[in-house]
C-alpha cells in the first residue's frame, strides 16, 4: 500500500466516533475484538483519556484525499502497575476499506520506530489463536509467544484461545 496519502496524528475527543465506528466494524468477524455487541462512543471516553501524547498514545490514520479517518493505533500501559511502565499493549484497527493492502504492516512499523521515544522497551499484542492474518503480521515483525490463554473468551457459543505476542524493542 502507498502511504503518500496517509497522515498519521493524535486523536482528538472529536474523532471518536470514527474511532469508534471502525472499532464496531471488527465486531461481526468475532476476530479482532472480543466485544460482541457495538460500542457507543460515551462507552469510549474513559478509555481515549486513559490516553496521552508523552508515552501512551492514541493515534488515528486519515486519508489526506478522502479526508477521513480510515484507522487508528492505540498503546495501553500492561497491567497498569509503575513497575511495568517499560510495557505496553499495541492495538491497531483498520476501516474495512484498507485491509488487506498493507496497512497494518505499514502502522505496526510505525509504532516499533516510536517505541523508543514513548519509553517502551517492550511491546505486546492480544490476538485471537484463530486470527491468523494478524498473528502472521506480528511474527513478520518479530513478535515471539509470550503466552497462552486457553479457551478464555466465548464468542458466539465458541471458546476461543488468545495468545500474548511480544517483542523486545
């Protein structure tokens, strides 16, 4: 994919409802998101304040020709005690528009290079065992198992498994 186009900034209060409307957009593939039903944006705000600029960010993608927000890449503190502030969760979430065509490789780049700067010697994510595009986007970066939660989430009747990817930055 050609990133030309593409400008990657800090969220903004107002941009979360199409956070939000691209977030809702994974729910139905019972891949991404272990919500099973949609979110409301007010559902969102305590979790976009959680966020901030120095070390935690929260950035939207938007397509500079189209001008809209068409993804958008957050870091969550792990386990949320200071011993651990080294450590961070990666999320990233396209509009269904922009899957498929490298975008998600594009922005996992992206965060790896800010890592330094945000304080983060470690990065994670939180797959689904069954979602195989997104573990395989991981591991071409070098993310390794760091571990495996058997059958912990239920998705439409399902047990599902989630494995803890990580990469030491």
């Amino acid at each position: 994919m050609e990133n030309s186009h593409l400008i990657i900034r800090n969220a903004e209060e107002k941009d979360l409802p199409a956070i939000v409307a691209i977030y809702n957009s994974t729910i139905e593939s019972k891949m991404v998101t272990a919500d099973t039903n949609p979110v409301a944006v007010e559902d969102k705000l305590a979790w976009y304040h959680d966020h901030n600029e120095v070390n935690r960010p929260l950035w939207v993608v938007v397509d500079k020709e189209k001008n809209e927000i068409c993804a958008w890449l957050s870091f969550q503190s792990f386990y949320g005690r200071p011993a651990y502030q080294a450590t961070a969760e990666v999320s990233i979430y396209l509009h269904e528009s922009t899957r498929g065509k490298g975008l998600g490789a594009y922005l996992l780049n992206y965060a790896l290079e800010a890592c330094p700067g945000l304080g983060i010697e470690n990065l994670l994510g939180f797959i689904f065992a069954h979602n195989l595009p997104s573990i395989g986007l991981f591991q071409k970066f070098g993310f390794e198992k760091w571990g495996f939660l058997p059958k912990v989430a239920e998705l439409e009747g399902i047990k599902r498994d989630l494995v803890i990817l990580g990469r030491k930055i």
